[in-house]
C-alpha cells in the first residue's frame, strides 16, 4: 500500500523536525510494506530529501514546469530541478492545478517530460461536483486519462490517484460501493493489470476504518491529515490493524 503526503503550501526547516516520528515508525514496521512518499513544497524538497536520506520514505514534488530545459519562467521548476533536489516522484494533475488552468495537453507533456527525467508521476484525475451530479464521472476521468497518458509507454512510472474534487478538503468521502466500482473502471481504462490505483480526498484518522474495507484499492494519497505526523501514522497503523 502507499501512503503519499501531499504537503500542498505548508511546512518549513521547524516542521521536518516532525519527520523524526516517522523515520522511526517506518523503521519499525518495515514488515508491513507500505511505501511512503512525502510531497513537500519546492522550498524543502533538498532538505526533506536529506533529512530522509538514510530511510526508505521518498520525497516528490507537487508539480513541474513542462519545459525540459532552463528558461524565462519566473517562478517555475522544471523536472529535472526537482530531481536534482532529490524528489523521486512529482504529483501531476492536482485538480488545485487544473482548477487554475492546467489542461490535459499541458499535464500530458508534464508526464512526458519527468518521465524522461526518471521522475515516477502521481497521476491525479477526478470529477467535480456539478460532473457527478450531471453523472459525467465516468467520461471526465476517461478523457483524463486518454489525453493525460497519450503515448505514455511506461505504465509502470505511474501511479493513478483518483481524487473527486468534491472530497478534496471537504471532509466528504465517496461511499464504498462507489469508490469500489470507479477504481475497476480506472483500472480496466488503463489495461495494466499491476497499475496502482490510489483514492485522495479528505483521507483521516476516523474514515480510514471505511476507507481500508475497499479491496481494489493500492494506498492512498492524503493532504491536510498528513500535517500532522501523527495522523498520518495513526492512518497507516489502521489500515494494517
Ligand atoms: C490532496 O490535496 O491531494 C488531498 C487529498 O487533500 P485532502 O486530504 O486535504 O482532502
């Protein structure tokens, strides 16, 4: 199972002394295998990365510049910066992101281009409330996927997570029997049978209960609970127990 934390715009040098918690957790309970991948700000990738340098958490970033080079940019980050900083994955389709303006052409060349870079992608698609009620879920994730991954070959580099933009911070959760059924349709969409499906939105320390009864699910990618270290460790040992 994954477990990805998506820091989203928090976190400074005082709060990676709060990683302490979790380098000693997961050194603990190597057994279980989860795989845990912090998503921090730009600003402490580098830091993050060599605090957890000696652990098996990894460290992405929550998003990149499509170009491939150094360019008149201000203020962007492209795939290969992020890599040297030492992120090994990037998230990429945030409906934060595509909320202000990314398109799935632009999220497509992203993919491209840190997939070339040896980045491993975080792959986010999923509906908005008016889609869902206008019961648009099924050809909104199709068309992000189709034009999101068009020609992307290495499957493998991808991590799927389904992540309605109705739950994202809202406290509201799909039910089982809907989450179940979305995540075969992203999984048969995709033809590989290995691909890693994960569910983000809302994710805590009290639905998790429900949320671990979902069969078809590889882990799960969680923002504001995975703040506080504690939580996030509390999710994890939930889902084992
Ligand atoms: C996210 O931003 O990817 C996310 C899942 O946020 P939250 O857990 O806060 O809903």
């Amino acid at each position: 199972m994954y477990f990805i934390a998506n820091w989203k715009m928090f976190g400074d040098s005082k709060t990676l002394k709060s990683l302490n918690n979790v380098i000693n957790f997961v050194k603990k309970n190597k057994n279980k295998r989860f795989k845990m991948i912090y998503c921090p700000p730009f600003t402490l990738i580098s830091s993050m990365s060599a605090k957890l340098a000696k652990s098996a958490v990894q460290v992405g970033g929550q998003n990149c510049h499509h170009a491939k080079n150094y360019g008149a940019y201000t203020g962007s980050v492209n795939p290969k910066m992020l890599k040297d900083a030492g992120a090994e994955y990037v998230i990429l389709g945030h409906s934060e992101n595509r909320q202000n303006g990314e398109d799935d052409k632009l999220i497509n060349l992203k993919v491209k281009n840190s997939i070339d870079e040896g980045l491993n992608i975080i792959f986010c698609i999923g509906e908005t409330l008016k889609e869902k009620k206008n019961k648009k879920t099924f050809s909104t994730l199709s068309k992000q996927l189709r034009i999101g991954l068009n020609k992307i070959k290495n499957i493998k580099k991808i991590i799927i997570a389904y992540e309605p933009v109705w739950s994202i911070g809202t406290g509201i959760i799909p039910n089982n029997d809907d989450l179940f059924n979305t995540i075969s349709f992203i999984k048969k969409k995709i033809k590989h049978q290995s691909a890693k499906v994960l569910y983000g939105g809302s994710v805590n320390n009290k639905n998790i209960n429900e949320l671990k009864k979902i069969k078809n699910l590889d882990g799960f990618l969680i923002g504001g609970a995975s703040q506080d270290t504690k939580k996030l460790i509390d999710i994890i040992q939930k889902t084992y127990n």
